[in-house]
C-alpha cells in the first residue's frame, strides 16, 4: 500500500482510539469553494462588525457552522436589512436549513411523487436521527460565440451530489459528474502551455475539434474529535487559503488532489494541517505506470486577536522521496503536525521546497475589510536588494467596501497581487524534470496564482443585486496584469529563463547558482487585460441562469506574437454548481 496512505489510515486509528466516542460531535458537510457564494459571508460578516464562529481564512467552510454564524447574525444585528440582504440571508438559511434551530423553514405540503421535493431545495433526501442524506441533481450547460475559435465554446456537465452525515457523528459529501467542453481560445493556448491539462481538471479524452470529454469526482469524509476542538477530514478535492479573490499560498485552480485535513480550534486560535498527495505530472515517466506523485504538508495558524482583527502564519512543505529502486514515498518526518518545516528540511537535506506566509484581516467601519498576505518562498538575507534570484516573494494586498457610497448591497472589491521571478519554481536536485517534484503545481496546474511568477496584477470586482429585483445580480471584473515572459526560438525552445514558468528548473536563470540583477517584468513584457460581466438571474433556489461577456486583450512592445484581443459572449444554466472560471 502506497506509504502516503498507510501513514494517513494509522493517524486515524490512533485519533479513534484516543478519543472517547461519546466526545465525537455532529458533523456535516462543507459548502464547495464558490467565489460568488462565499461573497456573501464575507459581506455578513462585515455588517456584524464581528467575525463569529467562521475562521476566513480556510475553505470551504461546513454547512453548520454556515448556520451557526447566519442564526448569530440574525439575533445580534441590530442595523436595518435591505431586501436584498433578506433574500441573500434567507438563502444562506435555507440552502443549509438541516442545521437551522428551526429547520421547519425547507418543509413542504406535499412532495413530488410521494418521496421527491420533501423540502424545498432537496430532489431526495432522507433526515432521520442516526442517518442524513441529501441528493441533488448537478447541471451545467453553456454556451456562446468566440471570434478566435472556430467552433462555438460549451460546456456539458451531468452529475450529481450527495451529503450528509451518519449517526450525526461522521459527514459525508461526493460529487460525480461527465463533462464534455469546448474552451474559450485563450483557456486552449493555457491549456497547450501546460502539457494540454484542462485547468482544474484531470485526464481527458480528445474528441477532435478542440472538444475533451471526461470524468470528474470528488469526495470525502470527515468528524469532530476531542470534544469541540479538533475535526478531521479525509478525501479528494481542493483547499483555498486566504480572503482574496487570488491566494498566494494555496487556491483551487489546479486539479483535486487526496489529502487529510485536521482542524484545531481553542480560545480564538485556529490551526490547520494539510497534508496532501500530488502528481508532478500529468504525463507518466514511462508508459502503462502510474503518474510520478509528490507530496504537500501545510500548516496554518490563524489567530482572531479582536473581533475584527484576524492574523495568520503559513508554512508549506513540497517533496518527493525516491529510493534506489525509483519508488517514491512520503515522508514521515513532516508528519508532524507542530514542527517548523523549514528547520525540518534543513536536517533532511535541503532537497524540498519550503515557504512561509503570512496573512491579515481586519474588518472597520461596518464597512470595509482591509486583508493580504505575504509568501516567502526562498530568502537570502545578505543578498537582499542585489537582485538576487534566491529572494523570492509573492504579495497581496486587497480590501472590500459594501454598500459602497451608501448604494444598497453594491459591493466593491479591489486586490494587488505581486509575485517576483521565479517564485512557486524548484531546481533539479536528482535529474532532468526532478524540479517538478518540488515547485508548487499539482497535475501541470498552478496550486497558488493561475499565472505563475514574473508579474503584477490589479484586480477590480463590483456586484450589485438590485432591491426591487433581489434574485437579479450582477458581477463586473476587471483584471490587469503586466508579466515579464521568458524568451523561446523559432520552436519554442527557452532561450533566456527570466522567472515566469514555474515548471522550469530555476537553476537555468542567467548566471546561476548567483543570478544578480534580477528585476520584476524582466523578459519579453506582455499586458494583459480580462473584462468580463456576468448578469444572473436566480428563478428558483440554486437554479441561476447566466448572461456572460468577456474581454480579453494580450499585447506587447516587446514581442508582437503575444498580440491577441478575444470577445467571448455566452449564456449558461446552473443547477447546484457555480460558475466555471477561466480568468487568468
């Protein structure tokens, strides 16, 4: 058995035998990662002038403690609501109505064919005392017109996801769809550039014409041990760490990955562990063997110093382990749930690829939120301000401004992202392509900023929801980036590694192992430019019918191959998922 899996079965049974079972608390499922849905917590939590029970910082969160925080709202908010604001709660409410002190909010008169609809949002469900289950169906269709395609973008994804939880001891949650798609132009040149993946998706079949066909499923399980306190959670899926539209540290760009997740919460600190199997490749070493895996430990410590001041520390930890016959194991050693992992790898050898981070939050005036983070992913203190290669950071700074001007339920959004050359990339220290076994991609898929390194980004988000029309929104991005780019030949072949592919061995910089002088935007500098305006309606709970125009404009002085302006316009219809995002 893979050592991964072995390691991760032993801590569980340890952890069940060391907590008694009358201390195991419900458990429920999370909520996936949804920008737009999560906007509406953030927005919440603002107004309350007081973070609650949630810890921002981790996604996604359960659907209990979503309840636990909209019922906390509710009976402490002592400010007017708009319309708006009571659809969007009532929403939150029902969509999680299970775990609701009043849970009569999703009943209905009569189910559909007996056992069908017996709630309001539920296609089937069963809510009995020792056994949970919900089961919904999972749709998305889409689709419009792309000048620089020659057949129209589209996406066909049936599915369905179940949840729930067994005994109230022991969540449950497994998502399982078929997808065909046709992608936007541009997301087909993301796509080549990144060994042909699909970003956020694993392997495919290629139907010809730019039209992939595959299979996606995620799932996992998980309970609460000792008393309130730590809760863990095993499956297949994506984390998010952060409260910007980007994460610096870890995002869900890249495809699911198997991971065990515990979470520790006591006084106001919350402390997460993650420790995770990846691909270093999407692409096996030889044919008919199993992709090359590569492993993650994280861990992350937030702490709610006041009610509207959070801060956290982040360290990360990402390696492989061959041994003489070419197996690769995890190991052991980062196992340990409190160690620094920088002084770890320093007694291991030096061969992994650590970084650290931290993070902030603070909410002020009932009105804005100010947040960002820092990541430092290599640092060499006497070569600070030479330019030098090794110094490597990523920054984001970013606030959010509701009901901004005193307009009802408009809500802004402005975000920096900074990362220097080189930044998320690794050196080869055992052979050819062993550089990918320690940069911070999973499956040829950026965990961290779709975009790699070598750039600044400005990011501006406005939504609105109109009171006379609150299940109408509406959601405007702006994305500006400005990149540095490494030069190729006439066949694509590096030329000059200038720091922006982080699957390039970083040792190949000009003059290293002291590459000096080393400046953001170095290279072959390309400006891009991502509009897009997204209108919703929402005629019945968690069915949204979307409107979407895209623009996105690529140009250089320094290389006019990268010229390109694209227009995308489209329509969608949602049931049970959101919106699939290609905005990088």
């Amino acid at each position: 058995m893979n050592q991964f899996f072995t390691t991760v079965i032993r801590l569980l049974c340890i952890l069940f035998i060391i907590t008694p079972i009358h201390n195991i608390l419900a458990q429920s499922a999370t909520v996936p990662y949804d920008p737009e849905y999560y906007h509406l917590i953030d927005r919440y939590e603002i107004k309350q002038k007081d973070f609650g029970n949630i810890f921002t910082n981790i996604k996604p969160y359960s659907r209990q403690d979503i309840a636990k925080f909209v019922e906390s709202f509710d009976s402490t908010y002592d400010g007017s609501l708009s319309e708006s604001d009571k659809y969007q709660l009532s929403y939150l409410a029902l969509d999680n109505w299970q775990y609701m002190s009043d849970s009569t909010i999703a009943e209905v008169k009569k189910p559909f064919l007996k056992y069908l609809y017996r709630s309001k949002i539920d296609f089937a469900n069963v809510n009995e005392k020792d056994f949970e289950v919900h089961v919904n169906p999972l749709l998305l269709f889409s689709a419009g017109d792309d000048n620089l395609n020659t057949s129209r973008p589209f996406i066909n994804q049936r599915g369905a996801v179940i949840y729930g939880s067994i005994a109230g001891k022991v969540g449950f949650y497994m998502q399982a769809s078929d997808n065909q798609e046709r992608l936007p132009f541009y997301a087909q040149q993301y796509s080549k550039s990144h060994n042909n993946t699909i970003p956020g998706q694993q392997w495919y079949k290629d139907n010809g014409n730019g039209t992939y066909d595959f299979f996606n499923a995620q799932g996992y399980i998980n309970f609460q041990l000792v008393d309130k306190y730590i809760q863990a959670e095993f499956g297949r899926g994506r984390n998010f760490i952060g409260n910007g539209y980007r994460s610096m540290f870890l995002s869900t760009h890249a495809n699911d990955y198997t991971y065990l997740k515990l979470n520790t919460r006591v006084w106001h600190l919350e402390y997460t562990n993650i420790f995770a199997q990846m691909n270093a490749s999407n692409v096996a070493e030889m044919p008919f063997t199993a992709l090359p895996k590569k492993y993650m430990a994280m861990h992350h410590l937030g702490w709610n110093i006041t009610k509207n001041l959070n801060i956290g520390l982040f360290e990360q930890v990402l390696f492989s382990r061959h041994d003489s016959l070419g197996n690769n194991s995890f190991d052991i050693s980062y196992m340990n749930p409190i160690i620094f992992y920088r002084a770890l790898e320093h007694g291991l050898g030096d061969a992994d690829n650590v970084q650290i981070g931290f993070d902030a939050k603070y909410n002020i005036w009932g009105k804005v939120q100010l947040y960002g983070q820092i990541m430092v992913d290599d640092l060499s203190v006497g070569n600070l301000g030479k330019g030098f290669y090794g110094n490597k950071f990523a920054y984001q700074l970013g606030a959010k401004y509701i009901d901004a001007f005193g307009l009802s339920n408009l809500d802004l959004q402005g975000e920096m992202n900074v990362v220097d050359p080189y930044t998320y990339s690794h050196k080869e220290t055992t052979g050819p392509k062993s550089n990918l076994y320690g940069n911070q991609a999973h499956y040829y898929q950026e965990l961290a900023h779709p975009n790699g390194a070598n750039f600044y980004e400005l990011i501006g988000i406005l939504r609105y929801r109109p009171n006379f029309l609150p299940k109408l929104s509406t959601v405007i991005k702006g994305i500006y980036r400005e990149q540095g780019f490494n030069t190729y030949d006439e066949n694509g072949n590096i030329l000059v590694n200038y720091g922006h592919d982080i699957f390039v061995n970083y040792n190949t910089a000009p003059g290293a192992p002291d590459s000096f002088d080393n400046k953001l935007l170095q290279g072959d500098k390309v400006t891009t430019m991502y509009l897009d305006a997204v209108l919703t309606y929402t005629p019945f709970h968690n069915i949204f019918v979307d409107l979407r125009a895209t623009y996105r404009k690529l140009s250089s002085d320094d290389n006019a191959a990268y010229n390109q302006s694209e227009n995308y316009i489209g329509a969608a219809v949602r049931w049970n998922i959101g919106q699939r995002l290609y905005d990088f």
